[in-house]
C-alpha cells in the first residue's frame, strides 16, 4: 500500500473507474448479443436492437473505454452478421 496520500486517493479513483468501465463493457456486450439475436430470431425489433448497440458502440468510443477503432470494427461486424441474416431471409 502506498504511503503518499495523493496516491492511496489516486488508488481509490482508478478502482472506482475500473468498476463503472467494467460496468459498461458488460452492457456494451448485452447490447450487441441482444442485437445478434434479433437479426437471428428475425424479430421486429432488429432495427432498434442494432441502433441501440450501434449507440453504445459509439458512446463508450466517446467516453474511451474502447478506442475509436475498436468500435469501428465491432459496428462493421455487427452490420456484415445482420446484413447476412437479413440477406438470406
């Protein structure tokens, strides 16, 4: 443990951003499952679920909780899975 009290502070700060970018990884995660699974299912939500995980994408983009291109990727992936699902039907 540190003895610098601007370090046991800085400890503290980076643990609780650890937990809320963990937070958002995970509904990050859920949004794009729920997506996938609307293009697969066929549901008539499909649009809003992929605009909801698209908006996610970008938002922790925004915040740096993933890098720009790593949302990018995962967006184009996305739209290829749904696009192929909606292609074949």
């Amino acid at each position: 443990m540190a003895n610098i009290k601007s370090q046991k502070k800085r400890i503290l700060t980076n643990a609780r951003r650890h937990e809320k970018n963990k937070a958002v990884r995970s509904a990050l995660k859920t949004r794009v499952k729920h997506a996938d699974g609307a293009a697969v299912g066929g549901a008539d939500d499909t649009a809003e679920q992929v605009r909801l995980a698209v908006k996610a994408l970008d938002m922790a983009a925004a915040k740096g909780i993933i890098h720009k291109n790593q949302a990018a990727n995962r967006k184009s992936k996305l739209m290829k899975r749904v696009n192929k699902v909606a292609g074949s039907a």
